[in-house]
C-alpha cells in the first residue's frame, strides 16, 4: 500500500447537482475530523459541514468513510459529496491538498484498487472502458469483464495449462517413461481440448474489442458525389451540409453510429480534387490524413459515371491495405436497383454496393458489408477486451500451437513442449496482471480519468 494520500473530483467537468471529491490513503479519521470536525462511523453517510482551515464553512454535504481493506482501493477511502458547483469542488480540493493530500493521478485510484489485489488488471481496465461505452452492447459488455468473467476464463485456461505443466515437468524426471507416462495421461488430448477452449475465448473477446473500439470509417470520393448525404442518412441526422455546389464540405466531418452494438465512427471528408482554393487545399490535405488512418474507406462515385480516371488516381494513392468499399450513389438518377457485387480493378478485389443515399435505398446493403468486414457476428456473453487482450490470446495461440508441433514429432523434445507452455501461461497472465511490467502499468492506467 502507498503511504501518500490522494484526492481528486471523481465527478465530470461542469455544474451538476452532486459533485464527488475521492480520498484514498491511510489512517484518513484524523483527515476527517480535521476537515469536518466529525468522525465518520464506516459506510454510514454522515451529513457535516465541510470547512475551510479558519473554520468557515466550504460546502456541507455527506461524509462517507470505508475504512481498510473493504473499500474501492484497498485502503481507507473517504468520499466527500457536496454540491456539484466547479469553484465549489476546486475550493473543497485545495482544502484536501492543503491537509496533506497530494492530487491523484488519472487512474490512481483504479491502479491502487490492482496493486492492492481488490481487481486483477482485466477487470481494472473493464472500469474505463465502462466509463467510455459507445453503446448499450458495449456497456453490457464491460459489466461482464469487470464481475470478473473475463478473468474466470483467463484463469480456468491458466489452470489446465498449470496441470498440463505439472505433467511434463514429472515426466522429465523420469525421461525413460515420458511418452508412456504422457499418453496415460491423455496430455496429448488435454492439449487438444485446451486450443479448442483458447479459440473460443479469443473469439469472444475479439467480439468485445469491437464492441470497445469499434470501425474508422472514412467516406471519400470526388466533389458532389454524395459523400455527406450519405454521413447524414446512416447518422439519421442532417450534420453535414448538402448543396448541389461542389466542394461544399471543407473540413472531416464526425459523427459515431451503431450496427449491431458495433459503434462505427463515420468521418465525411473534402472531396478530393485539384483546387486553388487555399481553404479547401487545407480540408484535402486533412482527408488523406483521415484516409491513412482509417479502418475502412468507402470510395463514393456516381452511379451515372461510374468509376472515372479521377476516381482511379484517387485508388493509387490509397494505403496498400486498407480495406474499401466502392459505393454507387445515385442509383435514383441512373434507373439502377440497390444490389452488393464483387468487383476487380488494378488495385485488388473489392466490394461494390449501389445505393441511393437521398432516397434510402440500399443503405442496408452497406450496413451489412460494414459488418463483414468487421468480422462481427452474435456470440453468446461477450466480454470487453482490449487490442493488448487480443495480442496476448494470440501469442498464447501460438505458443499451444508450438507445443503441439513439438509432441506430434516423431521424437519429442519434452524439454520445448514444457517451454512451450510456460510461455502461454506467461501470455495470459499479462491480461490479469500477473506477468506485467511496471511501464505498462504506467501506460494503462495513465488514460484512466483523474478521480478513477
């Protein structure tokens, strides 16, 4: 436990009726009562004045105490609920700095709550990603993770491959029996069994870490071609503006929607041309800069022209792997129906949707292939995971997958094989915390909010 005491807002920026100011440290009562002039019975709300160091009063409000260790952090924890006024709170939280507390850094209160062992790190994280849901899915999702289901199948995987291991490192004491004792045992099977489970762990939290980050997804195409009819029609709102002068838009244009629970966050760019225009250069250079960081482009042309010689200069200068979608808009004005069809150029394969955004049709055509790309489809209790998740599920993949190569050999070197699984267990004890480095500590918990 951390001998300094910390405080922080816990409530958002801005005026509400309630504001939060958190405290967590050690033998916090003489910290109470000096700020007070009351001791806090534990997890009873004590109604009191808070007061400033000459006696007048700050705000008045509820004092709670959680004394050590049933509380948020592990330590003892005092929650100060006054009136949600910003100069109200600041005042309140320099009287905390000048007790003795020191300002909390983002996270702080999360990170002590995991190093005091009242969270492993999976579920610290579950945390901020709740506090940053885009969608009810996404919401339901951290829920889970932070009641700890995530970390139940981390550890039950940790546990078999622990009996696993316990296995091989017997048999290495007694090398004349190795094969024999191993097939006994049915660890070739248990190997087996352990891949199948891991799969599905990986897909379940690969299901989740798209209901955290979502899909970047970036419309571009020439001037007028209905790039921000189509933000607004998937937005359901009218955000952009819609002019039959092109160039209208000058600058990325964002708005986050859902399918599926899956949030997409759409940008509308500049149409892209050769231009004069010293403003809209600008708002073309920021598209490309949108453009490179995109997880998928749709390439807007018009159903009328199809694809010109400028919409194929636009396709050279794409990213080499950047997933896109060659959308045909106005399908109204070309007396084309909505349909989804493969197409070939030289730049690869890609998927072509005919739609008509001022007329809403097709528009679930493209919703769906939005999806597919994603890779998204219904599983059954996701849980929220984050991209380092997602890497330590796959090195842990990898490393059963070694191990399995290894015990298939026609003479197996049990040596690699108990190796192999020592690694894997290493992998998936980075998503709980056991196997962590203090810098990822750092970079963890330093995107928390201060006062979480």
């Amino acid at each position: 436990m951390n001998a300094d005491t910390i405080a922080a807002i816990a409530t958002a920026p801005g005026r509400g009726g309630v504001g939060v100011i958190r405290i967590s440290g050690s033998a916090l009562l003489p910290f109470a009562l000096a700020l007070c002039g009351k001791t806090p019975k534990p997890r009873h709300a004590t109604l009191a004045e808070f007061r400033a160091a000459d006696g007048s009063a700050i705000d008045s409000g509820l004092l709670l105490y959680f004394p050590n260790p049933h509380s948020f952090t592990g330590e003892d924890v005092l929650e100060l609920q006054g009136h949600g006024g910003p100069v109200v709170l600041q005042m309140l939280l320099a009287r905390c700095l000048d007790l003795g507390a020191r300002l909390a850094e983002p996270g702080e209160f999360s990170r002590r709550a995991f190093l005091n062992g009242k969270m492993d790190l999976a579920q610290a994280e579950a945390v901020a990603d709740l506090i940053d849901a885009a969608t009810a899915s996404a919401a339901r999702s951290a829920v889970r993770s932070l009641q700890g289901e995530f970390s139940r199948a981390i550890h039950g995987l940790t546990e078999e491959l622990i009996n696993l291991r316990m296995l091989v490192e017997a048999t290495l004491d007694f090398p004349e029996e190795d094969i024999d004792f191993l097939k006994a045992a049915d660890a070739f099977g248990r190997l087996e069994r352990l891949q199948l489970k891991l799969a599905e762990v990986f897909d379940r939290a690969g299901q989740g870490h798209l209901l955290q980050a979502g899909l970047h997804v970036v419309l571009a195409g020439q001037p007028n071609v209905g790039k921000s009819s189509l933000l607004n029609r998937l937005a359901g709102d009218e955000l952009a503006i819609v002019t039959a002068i092109a160039g209208t838009t000058r600058d990325a244009l964002r708005s986050t929607i859902q399918i599926e629970g899956i949030p997409l966050h759409i940008i509308d760019t500049a149409g892209l041309r050769d231009t004069d225009d010293e403003v809209e250069r600008i708002g073309i250079a920021r598209s490309w800069q949108e453009i490179a960081k995109a997880d998928v482009l749709l390439l807007l042309v018009d159903a009328r022209s199809g694809v010109t010689d400028a919409d194929r200069e636009i396709l050279t200068r794409l990213p080499a792997n950047l997933q896109r979608i060659t959308v045909y808009n106005k399908i109204d004005l070309a007396d084309r129906e909505p349909e989804r069809h493969a197409e070939h150029d030289a730049h690869g394969d890609t998927v072509a949707i005919s739609l008509s955004a001022k007329a809403n049709q097709g528009i679930d055509l493209l919703r769906a292939e939005l999806l597919r790309i994603a890779g998204w489809h219904q599983a059954e209790d996701v849980f929220i995971a984050r991209e380092r998740h997602l890497r330590a599920l796959a090195s842990a993949q990898e490393h059963i997958a070694a191990a399995r190569t290894v015990v298939e050999g026609r003479l197996p070197a049990l040596e690699l094989f108990a190796e192999e699984l020592r690694l894997a267990q290493q992998a998936l004890g980075e998503i709980t915390g056991e196997f962590t480095a203090d810098d990822l500590l750092g970079v963890i918990f330093s995107r928390f909010c201060i006062g979480k």
